[in-house]
C-alpha cells in the first residue's frame, strides 16, 4: 500500500507531511508506516495499491481521469484565488520587475514538466492571450530548477506554483530575491488528491478532515493548508489542455523554415 505527498514535500517541510500523513493513517486505521518518496510519481499514481497521493491537475485530467478516484481538494489561502484554487506566478529576473508581460515574446522559457498546471498549461494559456510564443523551451524538472535556470539568465522567464513560490521566498530568500513577479495567472483547481480505484475515496477524504483539524498548528502552517474540500471532477475537465512542447517546437521550427 503506498502513500505519496510529493508536491510540496521539501527537507523543511518532510515533518509536517509525515505529521500529516501519521494523523490520516490514524483516522483510517490502516496505511503504510512512512510516505513513499523514491519512486517515480507516475508509477505511484497508477499504482493498484495506491492508498493516497496528491497529483497536479493536467495530469488528472489528461492522462489519470477514470483510472484512479478524486479523493478532495486542498485550500492553501492562496492570494486572489477562490477556495480550493491555485495559480501560477510568472518570474523574471529581478532586473526586469515592471516588464510587460509581452516583452518576452521570442524569450527563452523555462518550464518543469510538459504535464504541470502550473508550469505548462498556465503559461501557455497566458502566452496565447497575448499571441506570444517564446523562441526557445527549456525543461527543467522542478519549480525549483526554473526559478534558479532564469535566476542565473539561462531562461527570460517561467510559471511557478504559487504555494511553490511563496515557499521560496521563505525558504531560500537569496533565490527570491534575484527575481520578480510579472504576473499571476488564472486561478484553477488545486492538486488533487486521488486514491486507486476500488478504494472507499468518501472514507479518506472524511480522515483527511478529521486528521487535518487534528494536526498541530505549526504543521498546518508549514503546509499552507487551510482546508480540505471536494470539487467534482467536471472542475478539473473543464480546464483548457493546451498543445505541448514538441507541438510547440514544430511550430517554431516551421516558422523559422518559412522565414
């Protein structure tokens, strides 16, 4: 049976999560002793004995829909998002705060994952409402690497999770300061969390709650972590996919043929 919280799990957070994941366990009355953090995540989404994990919601919605339950929702308190909802903030270099956004047309874009919200989807959803593309697509692999990639001009500028980035700030104050926030993006739905199917999600999501007013207020702070709810599956359909980098990278590639 595995049990994953990995999207905000970082060394200055791992305690409060393990908390966390000690008070859920409790309430069910059953679950693996410790979370799991060495396996590839979507191994653990897909995984038939998957008791609990949190995911992103593009990944829910494009690939994992129909294969695992919606188990609920976290509410992090984030600023200007309704209950349940998250968004992006858009960085750049320290030097550029006050750039307009559409500056950074033909810019080098550092992204995490070509299956992230946050990363991807929020800022392509962005770009096309300016009709802008960037020139060059940087992949990175964590939030964390696209803040340090434009932090150390190898990229103009990228997406980061909202919680991610206040985390930054908190934690790695040097990192935060070598850049700027453009913008915020659109509000979505926060990363889910998801049980296998065939488990009792209802039951989990209820020790969720229940473990969540339990835990110590210094671990609720540490998480961010308001509130859980559920919103419905149709919430997370409902959010625009846009094309992603090899897509993005033919067009260009198209383009440059042409010219």
């Amino acid at each position: 049976m595995i049990a994953c919280l990995p999207m905000y799990d970082r060394p200055e957070t791992a305690a409060a999560n393990d908390a966390f994941w000690a008070a859920i366990r409790a309430e069910l009355g059953r679950g693996p002793e410790t979370l799991t953090r060495d396996r590839d995540l979507w191994e653990v989404w897909r995984a038939p004995d998957l008791l609990l994990a949190q995911t992103c919601g593009m990944p829910y919605r494009a690939r994992l829909y129909g294969n695992v339950e919606l188990v609920g929702t976290p509410d992090y308190g984030l600023p200007g998002c309704p209950e349940g909802h998250y968004n992006s903030v858009l960085i750049a270099r320290a030097d550029q705060a006050g750039t307009r956004f559409r500056s950074f047309d033909g810019g080098r874009f550092a992204y995490n994952d070509p299956v992230s919200q946050s990363g991807w989807a929020a800022a392509m959803m962005r770009m096309r409402a300016e009709d802008i593309l960037p020139n060059v697509l940087i992949e990175t692999g964590s939030h964390r690497a696209s803040a340090e990639t434009v932090a150390e001009g190898r990229a103009d500028f990228a997406t980061l999770d909202a919680l991610t980035w206040q985390m930054i700030e908190t934690y790695e104050p040097d990192l935060a300061a070598a850049l700027c926030v453009l913008e915020r993006t659109e509000p979505t739905p926060a990363l889910p969390f998801i049980t296998a199917l065939g488990e009792d999600a209802a039951a989990i999501f209820t020790a969720m709650q229940a473990a969540l007013e339990a835990l110590a207020p210094e671990h609720r702070a540490v998480l961010h972590l308001k509130k859980i709810l559920y919103l419905p599956p149709s919430d997370y359909l409902a959010i625009p996919t846009p094309p992603g980098p090899t897509l993005i990278r033919d067009r260009l590639a198209r383009e440059r043929g042409i010219k």
